[in-house]
C-alpha cells in the first residue's frame, strides 16, 4: 500500500543512541505513586484513591486519575479494579456529563472532552459489562450533543457552563476551536459502544467541520489526535475524509503542535508543544511531557484503520518516545539544566523551555508545580504498546491494545513494525500480558502461540515459536502483522 508522506517527518534523521523502553521507567513511576510517603496518592471519605497532579501538589483530577488507572490496568496491578470504581465521582448527577473535578460546572472545553475521552478508556479497561457505567457514557453523550447543538457546532470559545447552558470567553487566545475534532470522537465512541448509530452521525458531522478549517485549528494536542483516531475509524468505513489533512493537522510544525529539529543540540523531533499560546514563538518555546506522551495511544491505533499512515505514525512515534527522556532531564552528553533536581526523578518533569536563565534547554516545571503525574501516567501505556525487538530503532508498536473504537469480544493483536534502513531486519518480540486475558485462545500454558498474518493481504507470512513473534521486516518498509490463533 502507498505511504502518505509529511515532508517533515520524512526529513527528521534517527534519534541517537538506544532505544528507550518504558517498561522500568513504568514500574518506577507505578511504586512511587502510590507510596503514601511521597504524598502523591491520597483516598477520599469513600476509600477511593486519588492522586496530586505534580509530585509536590494537590488536587483530584480526572486527567490524572484517568491515565493511572487505565496504566494499572496494563501493568495487571492487583486490586486496581477497586479503586475504579471512583470513575462514578466524576459523572456531575446534574450536568450529566463528567467532569475533571468533583462538582464542576464551569469548565475549558479541551479539558470537557478529554475527561470524557478519559472516562471511555476506563470504562473499556473495567466496566464493559456494566449497565450503570454504560448508561452514565450515553448520558453524558447526549449532554454533550445538547451542548454541540446548542452552540451551533462552534467551540470558538473557551469553554462552557453546564449552570447557565452557555459557552464562555475570559481572553481571545483561549479560544479552542479544535474541540469540535474531540467532539467528534466522543460522540463515536459511545455511537459505537452504546449502539446508537445517530451519535455516529453526529460523529460523521463534526469531523467533517473539523476537516473543513482552512488553517490548523489546533489549541491543545488532545483534541487533533482524538479527531485522527475518529477519522481514520470512519475511513474505514467508507465516510470520504481527508486523512492527510487530520493527520496533517497532528503532524504540523508550522501552525500545530509538533516539534523538529534541535534546541542547543538536543533533538527535540516528536516533542508536543502545550497550546496554542499568546503567539507562535511562545508556544515553539516549551514543549510538555503529558502533550508528548498522551498522543501516542490515540494515533497508534489509528494505524489499524489508515494503514497508509503506519510508516509516519511509526516515525514519529519513535522520536517522540526517545526524545522524552530529556523530560527526565537526560541530555545526549549527561544532565541538561533541570529546575528541581530534589524531587524524585520516577516523575518527569512537566515541561521543557529552550532557555531560561542562561541555560539552554532547561527540565522545569509550569504553574502549578514541577514534576508531572499526569504526564508520567502514561509511560505504561506506552510500555504496552511499544515493544522490544532487539532491532535498534524498531519497536514493534501494538496498534490494538489501546484501540478503543474496537467493539469485538476477540480482538485481534496488531502490530507495526518499520525497518527505516537499507538491510533486512529480524525482529523478535512478546505481546504484553494483557493479551492473555483477552485473547487466551492464543496462548497454551501461558505461552504465545499461533500464526502472523499480513493485515493488508491476510496471507500467512509466518509462525509463533518459542512463544514469541518472530518475522523478518524487508528493508525501507513498514510491515503490520495480525495474530491469529
């Protein structure tokens, strides 16, 4: 299949040095959260736990609570689904949508879709067979479809309040006109998990009024990889969508969020920058680590349903993860500047400045605080799509562990692999565990077994030994391969 090509992936060189895996980076980050020494973990008047926002905060926040949760649910931590259960404190009984803290009204809309975003990944990681939860999704669906309506489908604002059932406005520059992109999404996922096909009609309108901006409507990187996701599922079936142009909308450093090139000689290729800001040279000036990571798992998966995307969203991905190490202020040569090196370095930092204070670029922190839970949150997520190969420079990324539009009893692991070289390469590797309690028809005694078929052809390209993935990836190409029992 012919590759879309983005001229500013295709030229952005191989990140130096090893690989950087997130399996260790994960398990660090897991112990020191939930230690109540460190005061990141807390548990409310119910006995649910919740988590501060940065190491040194407070705060019960869904975007932090959400990502912890779904990245237990990789790791198979015992008992998690307990502390699930506080998903239910997040749906406002009045409002009838969720929100990002307990009782709000009155919120941005990036941060309105992305809790609700949040919540369906919860919901598909603990509550798929739960009525309670799936009738709270289908409410705050239509909550948020009412709202659409009500607005006339322009997000052109800062965001809404459900008390007064009007959108509202403090500055011009916080204005989001991207949300009707993670609009669209929302109202997909729960067309296709609540079975109703006029929430995805309501999906089909909106991402085609996202597809119809002229410039990048970008404000917070969220909003664009949700919209891509939604967009390459209805591809798939058959909708007419420019793909390029949503993915563009993703993968653009000029009007978007995408980083390139180097600060001071630290590649910064795959970094998110995290909004929109007063203007372009102040939003070019930082990057994030929850806008880095958080992308990953939405546009991944996407892959699955716009094949002809895999060799960019590979590419990309790659950097993206390799180059967040820096958040951990880990330069090429050593430590670069960092803001609080007391703090525990199990937590990334929030932010990346490409100077400050004579030192260039600089680990710090944002408003609230410096080193980011909620943005360390999802390195088990990425631990679990990103796996080993033993080939340097190619993981093999699971596009269907997070694929959250997949409505199968039996879904099938999918996986992509690009050989960015001239030589043939031999890869080898092991989904994560989650799959055999998803999939236990493929394993036997605990050990992977089965066939790799090509996703594009279905024809039988080899086989499961040892209880791992063995295939050869031919040179310059990006192979997806299925599992089959």
């Amino acid at each position: 299949m012919k590759q879309l090509t983005f001229k500013e992936i295709e030229t952005i060189p191989a990140p130096p040095g090893d690989t950087l895996y997130y399996d260790d980076l994960a398990e660090k980050f897991s112990r020191h959260v939930h230690d109540r020494v460190n005061r990141i973990s807390h548990e409310d008047d119910a006995g649910n736990t919740y988590f501060a926002a940065y190491s040194e905060g407070q705060g019960n926040e869904m975007v932090t609570w959400g990502p912890i949760a779904v990245g237990e649910k990789f790791r198979l931590s015992e008992h998690w689904r307990e502390n699930a259960n506080a998903l239910e404190k997040f749906f406002h009984p009045g409002a009838k949508v969720y929100t990002n803290t307990h009782g709000q009204t009155k919120t941005e809309y990036w941060y309105l879709l992305y809790v609700h975003t949040l919540a369906g990944t919860v919901y598909r990681s603990y509550f798929e067979k739960d009525a309670r939860y799936l009738n709270h999704m289908l409410t705050a669906a239509y909550s948020l479809r009412t709202m659409a309506q009500g607005i006339k489908y322009d997000f052109n604002d800062q965001g809404y309040d459900f008390n007064i059932a009007k959108p509202w406005t403090n500055k011009d520059v916080f204005r989001q006109p991207d949300s009707i992109g993670g609009y669209a999404y929302n109202m997909l996922f729960a067309g296709i998990h609540g079975g109703d096909d006029s929430l995805i009609a309501e999906a089909v309108k909106a991402i085609k009024l996202y597809e119809n901006f002229e410039k990048n409507p970008w404000y917070e990187i969220p909003n664009g990889s949700t919209a891509f996701y939604a967009a390459a599922w209805l591809k798939a079936k058959g909708y007419k969508l420019s793909i390029e142009k949503i993915l563009g909308f993703v993968l653009d450093p000029k009007e978007g969020p995408l980083h390139t090139g180097k600060w001071n000689g630290e590649p910064v290729d795959g970094l998110m920058m995290g909004w929109r800001g007063d203007d372009r040279e102040s939003a070019m000036s930082s990057a994030y680590s929850m806008e880095t990571l958080m992308p990953l798992p939405f546009v991944i998966p996407a892959v699955k349903y716009a094949p002809e995307t895999a060799k960019s969203v590979a590419w990309y991905a790659l950097n993206a993860v390799m180059n967040f190490k820096l958040f951990f202020a880990e330069g090429l040569n050593g430590k670069i500047h960092e803001t609080r090196a007391d703090l525990s370095n199990a937590v990334p930092y929030e932010r990346l400045e490409i100077k400050r204070d004579g030192h260039s670029p600089v680990a710090c922190g944002d408003f609230m605080g410096h080193r980011s839970v909620y943005g360390g949150a999802y390195m088990a997520w990425i631990a679990a799509i990103m796996r080993r190969t033993g080939v340097k420079n190619m993981p093999a990324w699971d596009i269907s562990i997070t694929d959250w539009l997949d409505k199968s009893k039996a879904p099938e692991p999918m996986f992509m692999l690009y050989n960015e070289t001239g030589e043939e390469a031999e890869a080898s590797f092991a989904p994560c565990n989650l799959w055999k309690e998803k999939r236990p028809d493929l394993y036997q005694s605990d050990v992977l077994t089965g066939n790799i078929l090509n996703h594009i052809t279905n024809e039988q390209i080899n086989e499961i030994r040892d209880g791992k993935v063995r295939i050869k990836v031919p040179p310059r190409s990006v192979l997806i391969v299925k599992l089959t029992p």
